[in-house]
C-alpha cells in the first residue's frame, strides 16, 4: 500500500464527551423536550452531523440552527473535551517509519479536525488533513475520499481506508480503496463488515497487521 486514510472520531480519538455534550447543548438552546444521555446520543459519533440533528428533531425544520448552535460550544469547549485511543501514536509512528503516507479523512469540518489533531500532538504524522466544509461541501465520506485521492495524487487500489463506522467502509469501497474497520471506536462488527470491509481490527495495534 502506498497511502493510508485515517478517519478522526472514534478511530484516531474518542470524542464522545465533546460531541454528545456540544449537541445536549444544541438541543437545550433550541427548548427541545427531551435532551438524550451522553450515551444515548453515541449514535451521532460519525456519521454527518446535520443528518443526526434531522433524526434527533424529527424533522428538517431547525437542523441548521441546531448546528450553529453545536459549533457555538464545540468550536471553544466540546473539541477538546477528547483523548487519543492508546495506541494510535505507536501505530501512526510505524507506519510513517515504513514509508507509508499518511492522511486524515473525516467528515467533520476541516477547521476542527486540523486543530483536534494538532492539539493532540499528531499533525507531525499526517501529510493533509481532509474535512468537510463548514456549509456541508464534502460531508459526504464518498465525495471526501474521492476529493482526497485526486488531491493526493494516489492510486486507490494502492490505499487503505481505516474507520469505525459503515459510511468509512462505504466511503473506501465506492473509491476502489481497501475498508480496514476498528471495533475499538463506535461501529459494531456487522455495521462495518455488512458495509463493506475486508478486515476488521479489535486494537489499534492491529491495524499493523492488516496493511500490505
């Protein structure tokens, strides 16, 4: 393999408390009736985040604002409320020292996702971070990857794409890419297998065994 796509939440960090916190925080601002659990809203850890407001209010009405609203807290407050999965520096440090190139593919706006990864002491590892744009442009993980290969410059057959969610291995797939799924993010086994992956990866640690 000549290059290899991380996903960011729930693959190269656990963002959970800042992602279910900035939309408990959405939904209060918009006087929504119920306001779901930490743990009740992991579902929303992955996939475009318009879509999961849609979901969550039972209707298109009021989604932008609610994401307005989700940046508002996130943009100072929810991006760092995060941690890097153990692990994931030894593996990127490998994997650089192999000679592969490394790039970040997430659906989250590349403005948070570049200051996430630089918090976190990663950036050094990743040639590009790709993300979506703050109006919706590339959110989609086919449209993502599709624009990352052409930037890139790369052979898709000579490509891995890791993640933790079906829109990552459908994302690769549509792309020609090879889908590495981890069950160490938010995913299950058969959300990731049934979406397309070729292999699946319990650790960090074993995503090195899983790429040529």
């Amino acid at each position: 393999m000549d290059a290899v796509y991380f996903d960011l939440d729930g693959t190269l960090t656990d963002p959970k408390p800042g992602i279910t916190r900035s939309i408990q925080y959405a939904l209060r601002k918009l006087d929504h009736p119920t306001i779901p659990t930490e743990d009740e809203l992991t579902w929303c850890i992955g996939p475009p985040l318009r879509a999961s407001f849609v979901r969550l209010l039972g209707a298109e009405d009021h989604a932008d604002r609610a994401v307005s609203l989700y940046r508002e807290r996130f943009s100072d407050i929810g991006l760092y409320e995060n941690a890097v999965y153990d692990g994931i520096s030894e593996v990127l440090t490998t994997l650089s020292q192999s000679g592969q190139r490394l790039f970040v593919a997430t659906s989250k706006p590349h403005v948070f996702a570049t200051r996430i990864v630089e918090h976190f002491g990663l950036r050094h590892h990743f040639e590009h971070v790709f993300g979506s744009e703050l109006d919706g442009t590339r959110v989609d993980k086919s449209d993502l990857l599709q624009y990352a290969l052409k930037i890139a410059a790369v052979d898709p057959s000579k490509t891995v794409m890791i993640g933790d969610r079906s829109h990552d291995m459908v994302g690769a797939g549509n792309n020609g890419m090879t889908g590495i799924g981890v069950l160490y993010g938010y995913g299950s086994r058969d959300e990731l297998i049934g979406a397309g992956a070729q292999h699946v990866c319990a650790t960090p640690q074993a995503i090195l065994g899983c790429i040529p």
